[in-house]
C-alpha cells in the first residue's frame, strides 16, 4: 500500500508524534559524515526497499541532528561575534594596547574559529544529507517505475491459481512465523504485567466513548452557545469533529499497541506502528465523509448537496476506510513476513478489486440519482444533486475505474492498485482541503472583518475604516488558503513511497521558503514585507495627516500648495513603502534599480499614456500652473480644482457634475486659468439700445444697480463704455464688474441685470 496514504494524517498529528519519533543524530558530525559514507556505499551493494527505509530513516535521524546542532550553535556564535565587536579591532601594526584585552580577544577568536568552522560542518552534513535522501528517493521511484508497468499473470488464469498454491505451505509458514512472534510478545507482557491488557483495553473504551460523546453532542451544544450565527457555525464543528476523531483514534490504537509490551521485537514493532498509522488514516476518511456528508444534520452540511445523494453515499466512506486499512495491513504484513510474489499479487489484486467495487457501486448510485432526476417534475429536478466541480470529480472517477478495471483484466495489477489507491488518496487530500479552506474562510470572514467580533473592536477603538478592515480581512483569507493549497498541492505531488516524514520534510521546506536566484520566498518573509509595507504605510499617513492637519496651516502656503505638499508626501511614501517591502524579502536597492530600469522598456511601450499622466500630475503638482481651488477653463470643461490625481484631474463644473481631465492635457493644451494671478471675477453685461436713448440716463442707472449689489467690488470701481453700434442700427452698451470670485459672477450677473431691467422699466426706457 502506497505510504503516503499516511502523510495527511501524520501531518495533523505532527505535534502529538513529534515527541515520540524524535531521534538523537550524531552529536560529533565527523561520525555523522562517517555514517553517511558507509550508508552512501551500502546503496551501491542493495536496492531492496527495507534496506532504503531503513537507510532513509537513518540519514533522517543524522539531518535533524546536524540541523539541531546549527540551530543551537548560531546563537552563541553571534553572541561571540557582538563581545568580539565590544572588543574592537586589534590595534594596526606598532600599536599597543592592554594585555588583558589582547588575552581575551585571542580566546574569544579561538573560540569563535571552533564554532564556527562546527557550524559549517553541520551546515555540510545536512546539505549532503538532503543529497543522499534525494538519491534514496530515486532510488525507491526507480524500483517503482520497474515494478509498476510489470504484467503479471491475471487472477481469471488457472496459471495464476496454481503459483499461488505452489507456494502455500512457504507463505503460511512465514506468516506463522510474524503471528507467533506477535503472540509470544503478547503473552510476554501479560505475564510481566497481568493488569496491563485490562487496563489499556479499559482506557482504550473509554476514549472512543468519550470521543463519540463530543461528536454527537458536546459539539454542537458547543458551537449554538459560543459561535455567532452564520457559517462558522456549521464548519468549526465539522473540522473539530474530524480532530476529535483523529486525535482519539490515534490515541487508543497506541493504547492498544501498549498490549505488545515495552519491547517488542523490531518487526513487530514496526508492524504495531504501521497499524496505528493505518487506523488513524481510516479515521480520518471516516471523518470527512461524516462531516461534508452530514445525512443526520443537513441543515449542517457544508457542500452542496442534496439529502438524497447524501443518503446514498453514506456508507462509502466507510467502505473506502475499511479496504484501504485491510489492504494497507495486508501489503505490511506480508512485505514483513517476506511472502511470496504470488501471495503478494494476489493480494494487490484483491485489494484493488474491492476498491473498484466500492468506487464502481458509489458511480452507480450516483448515476442513479441522476436517472431518477428525468423522471421527477421539472421544479424539484432543476436541484441538482452535486454542484459542477463535484459532477467533474464523478467523471474522472469513471474514467480511472474503467482504466483500472482494463488494467486488471490485462495483467497490470500493480498499476491498477497504485491507480486506485491514488484515487482514494486525492479523494482524501481534497476533501480535507475543502474543509480547511471553508473554515479559514469562515473564521476570517465571522472574526476579523467590520462586523465580526474582532474588526467591530478595531472601528470602534481605533478609528479605522470599515471598508478597510474588511479589505485586509479577505486579503488574509486569500493568502491562508493560498497556504492550505499549497501543502495540498505537496501532498498531492508527493511520490510513491513517501510516507509522513518526507510530506513533512516537503512541507517544512515550503514553510522556510522558495529560492529564486538570491531571492527566498517564505511565508515569514512575506508576512515580513507586508508588516513593514502596513507599518510605513500608516507611519506616511499620520505624517500627512500631521502636515497637512497641524504644521502646512501655520506656514505661509496657500490651501493648493499645502495640499500638493500633502500629494507628494503620500507618493513618496508609497514609494518608500514598497522599496521597504522588496527589501526586507531580499530585494535590495540596486536590484530595486534594476527591475526599474527593465520595466521602463515594457513601460515606455506598454504604459505610455499612464506614465506621461503620471510625470504630468507630478510637474503640475510641483510647477503648479494649476492648482486645487482654482477656476479653470480646459475645452469644454469649466469649473473648480477638486483634488489633482495621479492620473487626472479632477474639475466640478457649475452644475455639480465632475470632469475627469488627464492630466497630459493641463500640460500639453492651453488651459485658462482664471484665478492664476488675479482671483478676482468679471460681471460683463452688453445692453442694445436705441440710438435716441438718454444715454447719461442709462449709463447712470446702470451704476446704481452695480453699486447697490452687495458682491460688487469698489476697485475695480464699475464702469459703463459705449461698446459700438451694431449692424442693426443699435448702441451697445457694455457694463463691467468686479466680484471676490469668478464663482459669484454669473449669479451677481444675474442679480444686476434684474435689477437694471427694473429701472429701464420704471423710467419707460425701451432696449432696442
């Protein structure tokens, strides 16, 4: 049975494992580097796959050590680097300086050479160890890949039938030979401890009976009492369920495997371990099923669904749980027992027909419901059974039966029990998936945005926007899940052969980072970049809030510079910011440089018309022919500077309507600006009047309406001039004004020439 069936187990039970199967490496690393030699030449003399295992776990065991050895040591060698900096350098050549300093920087330098050149052995030893494990690992895939397209004789051949008894009396003997060392073990230790096996059954009871009592009951009280209404409701419980029943799992198979004594002989220990590991796996698909199936509580259930099709694939889990322990355990035991290669196909064969037939029979009934959908009303049959990524997983269920069964037929069982078995295998790693990735979601989305627990507190203390607490929510949602993809993506690409320390290894190796060149992509350094990213980010934003806010107003600035210095504060900032960023995952300044200067090509060609908006808003923020809070006339656009952007220019036109101007074309067209040098607005008024008019009248009553307008200016004092005569034979008179603001002077305009049309009217004087 593939060992990595195992590894999404272990890999939940790291923490309660680790304790038991650590192991003491080498404390000399000469030794170790001994060790490694010796076991590197004995890869040459055997390829057998328990001389690989127990090669693999010892170069293991020699890694951790070398690995416990630098993580021990760095710290007293920087410690002996800061007294040695405390010191200071040694004094140049005919300089003098006290003994007792030169005494101890000598000691200290010793000391310092020593630990440093152990460290750098260490570091040497794990760097050839991940080496040898990598040609071990080959090692084992090429035996594989041998043995996987080997064809051997189908069960439906009597030839098959009679190799496997020819070699009967040979099998049962060996396999006697593992059940009586196994009794003997067992009778051993209840001869040493009589009240041992009651005792460990006693408690074994006890746990499945307080483990069921969580699940049926305890959990669910658990989360109406404690977890806000919404999704986590449904899937805190769910994920705490498939825990409850690994943990207890695992805890009462170790229990029982306690009945062999405190020292059993090797294989058999091996064979208890490997049982553990198998019970718990079945727990864990046993699990799931319970938890996304959820037949007895549908309101519960997480996928979608629907009751029927969860009624129908009930018992699957169950059988699927039941064959993959009973085969895992058969492969184990014979391997250990040495069995013949008849007995050892017959029973690849056998395990992979009873996975066939449990995945061929839940195929049907799935079909079934599908068929039976036809017959119903329209309404009810436009519920589907299964959302579309599940309708695409029962297809490519169809597909690997049907080439497995083909392979059967043909002779290829080892590639049909590798194809089922990884099979069950990504039904298990996506359905734990989907658990983790609905649970992250929800804990994130109930606890941390606006209206959760913890963003509401964030709003409420500390002032901070809804719309960003929420914005920050879903960006750690997205990269949490993005994580859990990750270690599913591991497990999913995880050789045959690997078993729980390599998922783990691999998994590790995730956590502390990607190389790319001199670059290291880690979780730690991106959290890093993104804490340093928030922290300058907020640090530019109380800066200019503080300018902009307490010191700009006290300056001679006028309200637009003030709020451009305020602009190019936050550019700057953010520039920082993200150079900040690149820095602290690696990325250095000149390197920042050099992905500037080899994206300005792709800039230059591709973000042309940005960039030049960009420049252009930079030069109209520094030049400042514009500025906010001036009247501007661009085209058609006339009206107030709202705020100038990176992009564009924002302009509100008497109307109230907002027009967007690129700012390329406040610096490339012409731009009227009437509050550039003088803020003041002219009230133009034309009046045609007959050439017979009273023309000292006119011009006297129209400066009384100008005097009388509040908004009018005394200087510029008004003035009335005779324009012209038109063509029609009219005089024009033309009347001017000055208000504060260009803003005022259409209505004052208005206001004006009310009230001059009242007195021509009063005095009977017509306009022409």
């Amino acid at each position: 049975m593939r060992h990595s069936v195992l590894s999404l187990t272990f890999l939940c039970l790291f923490a309660l494992a680790g304790a038991a199967s650590a192991q003491q490496a080498p404390a000399d690393m000469a030794q170790a580097r001994a060790e490694l030699t010796a076991i590197d030449a004995g890869l040459e003399r055997s390829h057998e796959e328990e001389d690989l295992l127990r090669a693999r776990d010892s170069v293991l065991a020699i890694q951790a050590g070398a690995d416990q050895v630098v993580a021990e040591r760095s710290p007293e060698l920087e410690s002996l680097d800061a007294r040695l900096a405390g010191l200071g350098d040694a004094p140049a050549e005919g300089g003098t300086e006290p003994v007792e300093i030169a005494r101890q920087r000598l000691a200290l330098q010793k000391q310092r050479n020593a630990l440093d050149t152990e460290i750098r052995t260490a570091r040497l030893t794990s760097v050839e160890s991940a080496q040898l494990l990598d040609r071990i690992a080959g090692l084992r895939q090429a035996r594989f890949r041998a043995t996987l397209w080997e064809r051997t004789t189908p069960p439906y051949l009597p030839r098959f039938w009679r190799a496997l008894i020819s070699s009967e009396q040979r099998d049962r003997a060996r396999l006697d030979g593992v059940w009586n060392e196994a009794a003997t073990a067992f009778a051993g230790s209840l001869r040493a401890q009589p009240a041992r096996a009651p005792l460990l059954l006693a408690l074994a009871v006890l746990v499945a009976v307080v483990a069921r009592w969580i699940n049926r009951s305890l959990l669910q009280r658990l989360a109406t009492r404690w977890l806000p209404a919404g999704r986590l409701r449904r899937s805190g419980p769910a994920l705490a369920s498939v825990l409850v029943s690994l943990v207890a799992t695992w805890l009462a198979a170790t229990l029982l495997r306690g009945l062999l004594g405190d020292d059993p002989p090797a294989r058999i220990d091996g064979l208890a371990g490997a049982f553990v590991g198998l019970v718990t796996f079945a727990a864990l698909i046993v699990g799931l099923g319970r938890a996304l199936l959820s037949h007895k509580r549908p309101s519960w259930r997480l996928p979608a669904i629907s009751d029927e099709a969860a009624h129908a694939l009930r018992p699957f889990p169950w059988a699927m749980a039941l064959v993959v322990t009973l085969g895992a355990a058969a492969e184990r035991v014979l391997t250990v027992a040495n069995a013949s290669l008849a007995l050892t196909v017959a029973a690849s064969t056998a395990t992979a027909l009873l996975l066939l037939a449990v995945v061929f029979n839940a195929l049907l009934r799935v079909r079934h419901l599908a068929s039976r959908r036809e017959t119903v009303p329209e309404a009810v049959a436009a519920q589907p059974h299964f959302t579309p990524w599940i309708n695409a997983a029962i297809l490519l269920g169809w597909i690997v039966a049907v080439v497995c069964a083909l392979a059967l037929a043909t002779g290829f069982v080892a590639f049909a029990s590798f194809a089922m078995q990884q099979l069950a295998w990504v039904l298990v790693v996506l359905s734990a998936l989907y658990l983790a990735m609905r649970v992250v979601d929800d804990v994130v989305t109930t606890l941390l945005t606006s209206k959760g627990a913890a963003g509401s507190r964030l709003t409420e203390r500390f002032g901070i926007a809804a719309g960003r607490v929420d914005q920050v929510a879903v960006v750690l949602s997205a990269a949490l899940r993005v994580g859990l993809a990750m270690l599913a993506v591991v497990a999913l690409l995880m050789p045959y052969g690997a078993d729980a320390d390599h998922l783990i290894g691999r998994a590790l190796a995730v956590v502390r980072g990607i190389r790319i060149g001199e670059l290291v992509l880690s979780p730690r350094n991106i959290v890093q970049a993104l804490a340093v990213f928030v922290g300058v980010s907020v640090l530019v934003g109380v800066a200019q809030r503080w300018f902009g806010k307490r010191y700009l107003p006290t300056t001679r600035l006028d309200e637009g510079m003030r709020s451009s210095v305020v602009t190019l504060l936050g550019y700057a900032g953010f520039v920082l910011a993200v150079a900040m960023a690149l820095a602290a995952i690696g990325v250095g300044l000149e390197r920042i440089a050099w992905i500037a200067s080899a994206l300005s090509v792709g800039i230059g060609f591709g973000l042309q018309a940005i960039v030049q908006n960009f420049i252009s808003g930079l030069i109209l923020l520094a030049e400042r022919p514009v500025k906010v809070g001036d009247w501007v006339i661009v085209g058609d656009a006339e009206g107030d500077i709202r705020r100038i952007n990176v992009r564009a220019t924002e302009i509100q036109t008497g109307d109230r309507t907002t027009v967007l101007v690129p700012n390329s074309e406040l610096i490339t067209k012409i731009v009227r600006n009437r509050t550039y040098a003088n803020a003041q607005g002219l009230v133009k008024i034309l009046l045609p009047m007959p050439l017979t008019t009273d023309v000292d009248l006119v011009r006297k009553l129209i400066l009384e309406a100008f005097a009388e307008h509040p908004g009018l200016l005394e200087a510029p004092a008004p003035s009335v001039q005779i324009d012209g005569i038109d063509a029609a034979g009219r005089l024009v008179l033309n009347a001017t004004g000055f208000v504060s603001s260009p803003r005022q002077a259409y209505g004052a305009r208005s206001d004006i020439l009310y009230a001059i049309l009242k007195r021509l009217r009063t005095y009977g004087i017509k306009m022409g």
